[in-house]
C-alpha cells in the first residue's frame, strides 16, 4: 500500500498547484470557448466586450500563475530534500508560467489591434475585428492548453512519489 510522506505544507502546496493549474486552465479557456462567441454576438460591441474579458483575464492570471508556479516550487523544494522526484514539480510550474511569455511572443500584436480598436484609436471593419478576436479565440485557447499540462505534470509527479 502506497504512504504518503509529504507533510502538511507540502500537501497544501501540492494542492494548490494541482487545483490551480486546472481552474486556470479552465478560466483561460471559457474566455474562448464562453467569452468569444458571446461577444461576436453583438458586432456593433464585440471589441469592446473582448476588451472587457481580456482586461479581467489580463489582471489576474499572471498573477494566479505566478502563485501557482510559486506553491510547485516550493513542493520541488521539499522533495528534493526527500531524495524524491522534484523535477516534475519544477516543470509544471514552468508549463503554467509559460502563459506569460507565449503571450509575448503569440498574442500581443492582435492584443495591440484590439485594444486600440476598443479605444477609438484604430476603426476595424466589422469583418476585420471578427478575424482578430477569432484568432485570438485560437491563441487563447492553445494559451490554455499550458495549465493544464501543468496540471498534468504535477498530478503524475505526486502520484509517482507516492512508495
């Protein structure tokens, strides 16, 4: 029969990444597959109701993958230290942190677009700004796909500690 030899801290960082990995997921993801085609139903508004969504996920999934990469790394810590598997924690927090940069790199030229459209400072055609939140739709869905790798690696990692 397996033990468990993580001790409460651990197991509370343990959850707290393997549930966070998986909401944020989740939360990346309803922005597409929910927020999108929600705010492609109203053309006249759907720059500005993308703008909406984009601001809300914008100020709080850096942060909450920030903190999830945090509660793996700490558990990496800790099982180092127990002579256990630490590399599997290591890289699930850095399969959520990739949210960040893929970001950079991926989506902030139609962010950039969408933005200035929401402002006033750039007019899209309504066709025009259909193709761009779709593909960002895409992006943001394939953006969602890191989180929950996350949740994965760190799920199997635990998992396979267990002796």
């Amino acid at each position: 029969m397996a033990t468990l030899q993580y001790s409460t801290p651990s197991l509370l960082a343990v959850a707290t990444g393997l549930l966070g990995s998986a909401w944020a997921s989740g939360t990346i993801a309803s922005m597409s597959l929910v927020g999108m085609p929600t705010a492609m139903s109203a053309p006249n508004d759907s720059v500005y109701i993308w703008h909406g969504i984009f601001t809300r996920g914008m100020n709080v999934m850096p942060k909450v993958a920030i903190l999830i990469a945090a509660a793996y790394s700490y558990v990496a810590y800790d099982a180092r230290h127990r002579g256990v598997n630490w590399k599997g924690y290591l890289a699930a927090g850095g399969a959520v942190l990739f949210i960040i940069p893929f970001t950079l790199l991926f989506i902030a030229g139609t962010n950039a677009t969408l933005i200035s459209a929401s402002k006033g400072a750039t007019v899209l055609s309504r066709g025009r700004a259909s193709e761009l939140i779709g593909k960002w739709s895409v992006l943001n869905l394939g953006r969602s796909l890191f989180p929950l790798a996350g949740a994965i690696i760190g799920l199997s990692t635990f998992l396979g500690n267990l002796s």
